[in-house]
C-alpha cells in the first residue's frame, strides 16, 4: 500500500507545489509537461493552419511537404485580406462585438448585484426565469425573435445587438449574471456594514467595494462577451442583412460561395488553394482575438493584489 | 421605540426598492426581448406551423406535437440517449479537469501568460465559424491519428483495440476543447481567494493537501455550481449537438414544420431543466456529505 501514499503525495505536489524548493524543480517540470501537451491539442489547429497558410500550390499537392512550407508565401493572405476586405470589415467587426461587450458586461454586473446582494419579493421566481432564458435553446426562440426585432422596426441596424446587450439579453448574458451574482455573494457581509456605517450608499458600495473586488470576473465577462460577439455569425447575418459585414461574415461567405462553385471537399489543386487562403483568413480572423486576450490577462494578476483589502 | 420601528421598516423598503432598482435593466429586457419570443415558440408547439410564401400558416393541433415527440420519434429517443450519454460522461469529466488546468495555470510558474493564452484559445475556437471550418478539416481531432506509427502498431495488433482507443482519444479531446470557458471562470474565482488566508493557514502549519480542501474549494464551490450549469446548457445548445441538429432540421422540415421543432425545443428545455435540477441537487448532498 506505501505506493499509494507516494503516488497520491506526488499529485498532491504537481497540483499544489511542492513543500521544499529542490523538489519544487522536477514537479514544475512535470506541470510545464502537462501544460504543454494538453495545451499542443489547443495550439494543434492553429499551428496547422499557420503552416498551410503559408504554403504556395506546388507545397499544398505536394506529399513531402507537410508541415514547413519551402518559403515564405504571402499571397494566400493577400488574397484572404482582399477577399475579406479587412480595411473596412474589421472597425465594423470591432464596433460589432466591442460595444454590445462593454454593455453587456456592466449590465450582467449591476443585475447579478441586485440578486446577490438584496432580497425582494419575487427574487427567486426571477432568478429562476433568468435561468429559464438561459436553457432554452436559442435556436428554438430565434425566429419568433427576429419577428419581435422585424415589429420593433430595428433589423437590419446595430440596435438588434446594443438594445438586448443593454438590458441583459444579450448572448448568453445568463452566464454572467450567474458569474457575477456568486462573486458578489462572496463579498463578506461585514465590509459592507462597515462601509453602511462610514456613511457609503448602495451606489457608492457597489462601485467602490463590490467592483474593486470583482475584477477577474469583469474581465471575464467582457473578454467573453467580446468574443461570442465577435464570433457570431448567424445572428448577424440574419439581423444585420447586408448593412453590417463582420470578418467571420466575410470568411464564412467566402467559404460558402467556394464550396458551391466547387462542390465542397476534395483533394483538386483549386481546393487545397482556397482552402489554404480559408485558413489565412481564419487567422486574421482570430488574431485580433488572442492579441486582446494577451493585454487583458494581465488584469488578472494585477487584481491579486486588490483583493488584498478583504483582510477580516 | 416607534421611530425605531419606522426607520427599521424605511430602511428595509428602501433594500427592496435598490434591489429592484440593480436588477430593473433585466426585467425590462426581459420584457421587451424575451419573454414574447418564449411564449410565442410554446404557443406555436400546440400548431401545425407553415412557413409559406405568403407568410406563416397555423392550425391548432392540441398536444399531438408533443406526444408525437415523446411516443413516436424513434430518431427523437436515439438523440436524446445519446445526448444523455454524452452528459453524464462529459461534465463532471470538464468541471475537474478545468478546475485542475485552473489550479496549474494559477500557480506562480514561468511563461504565465503564454499558457494563459492557450488556454484561452478554445473559447475563442469554439465559438463561431472557426470550428466548423476546423472540424471539416478533421483539425480538432489532431486528425492522421490513424497516420501516427504508434497507432499503425497498434492497429497491426488488435483493431477492436486500437478503436476504442482512438475513440478514448477523441472523447479526451472533445471534453479539452469544451473546457475553455469553465477554466477561465474557475481562474477568476481562484484570483479572489485572499493571499493573507492562505499564509495564516501556511503557517498554522497546513499542508497544500489540507488548504485545497479546507480553503480553496470551499471558496470555488459557488462557482462549480456556476461552472455545472454552464456546461450542461453549453453542450446542450452547441449548434453541432445531435439533438439540436435534429431541432433544426425539423424546423424547415416540410412535413413537421416548425410547430413541430417548437414543441421539441421545450419539451427539450424541461429534459435540460431536470438534468440541472439534479446537478444542483447532487452537489448540494455532497455539501452536508
């Protein structure tokens, strides 16, 4: 049985560090192994549209050639960009996902304070139609929506995104109430009775406690927004018409009208070529994504220290 | 003693009006945007729903939208079982892992920021365009898993075996790439968690064992919660889930109609309910256990 004992203290350390330095070493070890081979599978796709869209035709049929192109091929992102028309698309794209993220994220926060931090009557059954919203499937209520949207006079115009983000409708706002609402729960009672008693209001309480304490989660909320937004393609399409284009828009329709031209998959060298400018386009697509997440992170280090104020 | 009363009672009406007040933004939205579009799709499950040229073409029908799903859709029940199978297989398999991917990335390791980014990196995949054009691809599966000498050899011994095992694989990876947003939330909630704590208890002497359970889980613990229902709703509405897909295709299915897909989407929405209502359930005895 003394093996069992070892074993379980070796998780017990990769999990949660070691106790003394020298051991620390092989354990760190074994956590960047872990983290580099589960995180191979995520970085798996983009590596392998990272090299195909570099490759020219001769490297696409070629079966030697399969993960390093023989030179630094550019056109496939020239003609991804053109086709794209990313100049124009991408402030669109921006606007598109930046500011329903914005609103949404400050109306999920203010809402998942009131149902974390206050008791009414009714709060339950609302909390619990919150969660109804969430559940049932948005494909199901997407139509009837998109005739509410066609009465209100607001298809095909920026409002089907802002007015819903606004008033926690948005996509999937459910989950951030939910996130925010546990986070605030958490806040000990007694700083905010400190603060009651310091003479703050619920405003000032809200802003000047609950939010400096919830940091992670807001960036969550909006990193998440941003990109569920940015991502969105279907609702798009159906609620902006022709008047928005989105980079996913224009790499999805790319990708639609070469696969009716063509007839979809195949091996024929005019395939693998759009295909290949398909991945460029996805990565110009995703860049800006990874380029705000890798800024945004670091919102989560810094808020290590803010919650350094909780001391009780 | 009636001033006090009376301010007592001020005081209280006055929390209700600011709770109604932080959450006023919901409740008109929900009016406004939400609570007609539910409505009108469970009004339309009780219709035979035409969608024609010449607009939408109803005609009551009772409940035999329903009952046709429940007792004569075979292809409705195999959804459905295989969906049950990928629940109870997939989400406590996701929250662990992704509270264990939270733990690591948490730690003060070097390169911080770079792992950070890749695992953030199915959140971003997973939504949008960019995973069907991955999945057409075979790109999420790290497709020539059959091209891999390991898995020649192993095809050369037994190919029961060498399936079941590329079947494995592919079900490891499909619960790593649904696992993005659940680690993120999990990492947001370990930030919280007060460094002073966690030194007091460090120098009462507690092992990083007994801190795991005494300290960090108990203050993850709301957002497992959080993290379950996340999950569940996730792959219960992914747009690829069988049952979805099979929502969808009787939605502009000429012979259902989307009557039909109407009253499959709720009766789909109280399979969802229930499954959360024992999650919820199950987590919550563990919680007395």
């Amino acid at each position: 049985m003394n093996w069992v004992f070892k074993y379980k203290n070796i998780v017990k350390k990769i999990l949660f560090g070691g106790a003394r330095a020298e051991e620390g070493i092989i354990y760190k070890f074994i956590i960047y192994a872990l983290l580099t081979v589960i995180g191979f599978v995520y970085l798996y796709p983009l590596l392998y549209m990272l090299a195909n869209s570099f490759m020219n035709l001769s490297d696409l049929i070629s079966s030697s050639i399969r993960w390093v192109p023989s030179g630094l091929y550019l056109e496939n992102y020239r003609r991804a960009l053109q086709i794209m028309d990313v100049t124009n698309t991408f402030w669109q794209t921006l606007l598109v996902a930046g500011l329903p993220a914005v609103l949404q994220t400050i109306s999920t926060a203010l809402v998942g304070y009131g149902f974390g931090r206050y008791k009414f009557p009714g709060r339950r059954l609302l909390f619990l139609l919150m969660l109804a919203t969430f559940i049932i499937p948005p494909q199901v209520t997407m139509i009837p929506r998109y005739l509410l949207f066609s009465r209100y006079d607001i298809l095909g115009t920026f409002y089907t995104f802002v007015f819903p983000a606004i008033l926690g409708q948005g996509l999937r706002s459910a989950i951030f109430v939910l996130i925010f609402y546990s986070m605030f729960k958490q806040i000990p009672d007694a700083l905010v009775e400190a603060a009651k008693i310091d003479g703050a209001g619920n405003v000032k309480i809200f802003y000047k406690i609950a939010i400096p304490l919830s940091i992670p989660a807001i960036v969550i909320a909006f990193l998440f927004s941003f990109v569920w937004y940015w991502n969105e393609t279907y609702l798009a399409s159906i609620y902006f018409g022709n008047v928005f284009s989105t980079l996913p828009l224009e790499l999805q329709n790319f990708a639609d009208s070469f696969a009716q031209m063509y007839g979809g998959a195949g091996d024929s060298p005019m395939n693998q070529l759009n295909e290949a400018i398909i991945m460029a386009g996805t990565l110009v697509t995703i860049g800006p994504l990874l380029i705000l997440y890798s800024i945004s992170q670091r919102w989560f280090v810094e808020s290590v220290d803010r919650t350094g104020i909780t001391g009780e | 003693m009636i001033k006090k009363i009376k301010s007592y009672y001020n005081k209280k009406t006055r929390n209700i009006f600011t709770g109604y007040l932080f959450i006023f933004p919901w409740l008109v939205g929900f009016l406004l945007f939400t609570l007609w579009p539910m409505i009108y799709s469970f009004y339309l499950g009780f219709f035979d729903v035409r969608l024609t040229p010449r607009g939408i073409r109803t005609s009551y029908q009772g409940f035999e939208n329903f009952t046709e799903a429940i007792f004569s859709d075979p292809v409705l029940l195999e959804n459905v079982f295989e969906y049950l199978q990928q629940i109870i297989l997939h989400v406590p398999v996701i929250i662990v892992f992704s509270l264990i991917i939270a733990l690591l990335i948490n730690q003060d390791i070097k390169g911080q920021g770079f792992y950070r980014t890749i695992f953030f990196l199915p959140v971003i995949i997973l939504s949008g365009p960019v995973i069907e054009q991955l999945m057409a691809q075979e790109a999420t599966t790290i497709p020539g898993i059959g091209d891999y000498t390991l898995f020649n050899i192993i095809d050369n011994i037994d190919w029961t075996i060498m399936e079941w095992i590329s079947d494995l694989f592919e079900e490891i990876i499909m619960v790593l790439w649904f696992s993005g947003v659940q680690i993120l939330i999990f990492l947001a909630g370990l930030q919280k968690i007060d460094n002073s704590t966690r030194e007091a208890a460090m120098i009462d002497g507690a092992s990083a064992w007994e801190m795991f359970w005494k300290i960090t889980l108990p203050a993850v613990k709301p957002l497992i919660i959080v993290n379950v229902i996340y999950t569940v709703i996730d792959i219960s509405t992914f747009d690829l889930n069988p049952i979805i897909i099979y929502i969808r295709e009787q939605m502009f299915n000429v012979f259902t109609g989307f009557g039909y897909s109407s009253a499959l989407g709720w009766l789909y929405f109280i399979l969802i309910s229930s499954i959360l209502i024992i999650s919820v359930i199950i987590l919550n005895i563990r919680e007395a256990w």
